[in-house]
C-alpha cells in the first residue's frame, strides 16, 4: 500500500474520468490499477488513472481483483456493476453503487443535512431549492453550449421559453412533494417535446425499457449522473436514504435528487440528439462525460449539496 501514497490527490469535484468497462479482467500491478483485455493474439493492459477518476461501471464479461478494490477504494473510486451499454445497474451496497468503506469522510455536512432533515417543512424548502437551482443550471447550459445552439437548442425560442414560463411560481407555491413531482414531470415532458422537434424523433414515447438509441441513450446517461451524484454524497458523508423529494418510492433516492439537478441540462437534449446522429453507446457515453466536464457538472452538484448544509449550521468550507 506505500505506492498509494505516491499518487496526487485531486479534489473529487474537479476529476474528470467516468469508466465503462466490458470483456475485460480489472486488476492491480505494480501500484496500478489495469484492466486487461485480449485481443486475437496477446493480451494488452490498460492503465486507468485513479486519482482522477469517479467511477467505475463494469458491464457484461468483466472481472475484478480484491487488490483493485483496495486500491480504486483507498482513493474514493466507486464501483457499480451493470449490464451491456452501462444498463441497467445490478449491484451495490448503498442504491446502486459499491462505496469505499472509508470512514474519515467530513461530519460537518452530515449534521447540516441532518439538522433540517427531520423538519417537514424544511425538506419541501430544500427541494423547491434543488428544482430551482436545475433550472438556473439548464437555462445556463443552454445559454452558452455552442454544440446545443448547432443542434437548434435556442434558449430564447418560444417553446423553450414557454416551457419555462410560471415554473419558479409553481414551485414556490407547491404545498407538498406530490405536487412539486408533477411540476417537475411535467417540465420534463414539455423538455421531452422540445428534442423530439429539434431532432425529428416523432415515435418517441418516454419508456425504460424500450430499445429505440433515445431511451436507450437516457437510461444510459441518467445512470452516468447517478454517478457523479453518488459520488458526490460518498465525499461529503451524507447516506442516500435522506432526500428530500424521491425518498418514498425509490431506494437511495437522494441519489436522484442531486443527479436530477444536471440530468435534464446535459442528458436529455444530448440523448436525442445522439440518436439522431446514430452514435453509438460509447460515442454517446464520451460526449456525455466531455459535457459534464466541460459545464462543470459534478462541481455544481457539490456546491448545491454544500450550500444546503451550510445554510442549516454554521460550516467550514470542504
């Protein structure tokens, strides 16, 4: 383990790197974590760089040694293992991610998160913040992507616009959860709407388990998120069972919380706009992962989650 300490520490907001791996044997040599895979003739080995990565989804005919665990663990990687194309997710201990059983993490934000939770009141105030703050980060995103503005992403087009339009007043008058879901569903369908017009997909119908590259594209992507946002509550210390929207129906649904606040800015138009393209799973997945990093996706899930926590107790910066 005295290799580990070799390697520089980069601040979980501010790694890069998403995994997906398939066929292939994950394992460690000489301080590093490889993964293996066989070609016609020979065997070639794959350096992934762990201190900048965030997770690691292992999809169909892969395999992994105790000794990568320990170390993608000792550096805060997660793990999560899944079916062909990244879905769906089939393991994990906490949701769907397999998390380091590290206990050195921060306290402070656990006991911000913790101080308001337990308060009806304070949890609907939480999540009418979160569905605002999604919005401000969309109509951000939407703004400045040059790529989106190619695909006819207009932020000031009238539907976009309209779909927008009364929201913030919806959200802040919802007496309930329940209420904010259905403002929330449907500020997604009229976004569903938008890329079906932009990218001429006129048969899609918002189904998990169907086939077509579009929901294909979104299962894969949202679970991308899942990630980033899994990640994210791991650093900062705080359990996945205390949401503040999803937590009735739905295991660690705090994870879909947080990853709700990029899924719609980043996911949806590019899942559309990738099956328009007839991408496939891994050019989708690499322009996924260059759009979190390039808006700063993970960043913006930790500072929400931090602010949250320091407006209800008085916190250090992490």
């Amino acid at each position: 383990m005295e290799q580990l300490t070799d390697l520089k520490a980069i601040l979980h907001s501010k790694r890069a790197n998403i995994y997906y791996l398939e066929k292939c044997r994950v394992m460690q040599k000489d301080g590093r974590v490889l993964y293996l895979t066989e070609a016609k003739d020979e065997q070639l080995y794959w350096n992934i760089p762990i201190a900048n990565t965030t997770v690691i989804l292992l999809g169909t005919g892969t395999s992994i040694t105790q000794a990568a665990v320990r170390m993608l663990a000792s550096t805060g990687v997660l793990i999560g293992f899944s079916g062909g194309g990244g879905t769906p997710l089939l393991a994990a201990s906490e949701i769907e991610w397999l998390t380091p059983q590290s206990e050195y993490r921060p306290t402070e934000y656990v006991q911000g998160w913790l101080s308001f939770w337990f308060d009806a009141a304070k949890r609907l105030q939480v999540a009418k913040h979160f569905q605002l703050m999604r919005i401000d980060y969309l109509q951000d995103v939407w703004r400045k992507d040059k790529d989106l503005k190619n695909e006819r992403f207009f932020f000031d087009d009238q539907d976009i616009t309209q779909a927008f339009s009364g929201f913030s007043n919806k959200v802040e008058q919802a007496n309930n959860v329940t209420e904010l879901l259905l403002i929330e569903a449907q500020l997604t369908k009229n976004l569903y709407k938008i890329a079906v017009s932009r990218t001429q997909q006129k048969d899609f119908v918002r189904n998990y388990d169907s086939t077509d590259s579009a929901n294909a594209f979104l299962n894969h992507g949202n679970y991308l998120a899942y990630g980033l946002a899994a990640t994210t509550l791991w650093v900062l210390g705080i359990p996945h069972g205390f949401a503040v929207m999803h937590g009735k129906t739905r295991r660690g649904a705090l994870v879909f919380d947080i990853a709700d606040l990029v899924k719609d800015a980043i996911v949806l138009p590019w899942a559309f706009v990738c099956a328009k393209e007839k991408m496939s799973e891994q050019e989708f997945r690499q322009q996924i992962l260059q759009k979190f990093t390039e808006h700063k996706a993970m960043d913006f899930m930790f500072e929400q989650v931090k602010e949250i926590c320091i407006k209800y107790k008085n916190l250090t910066t992490f």
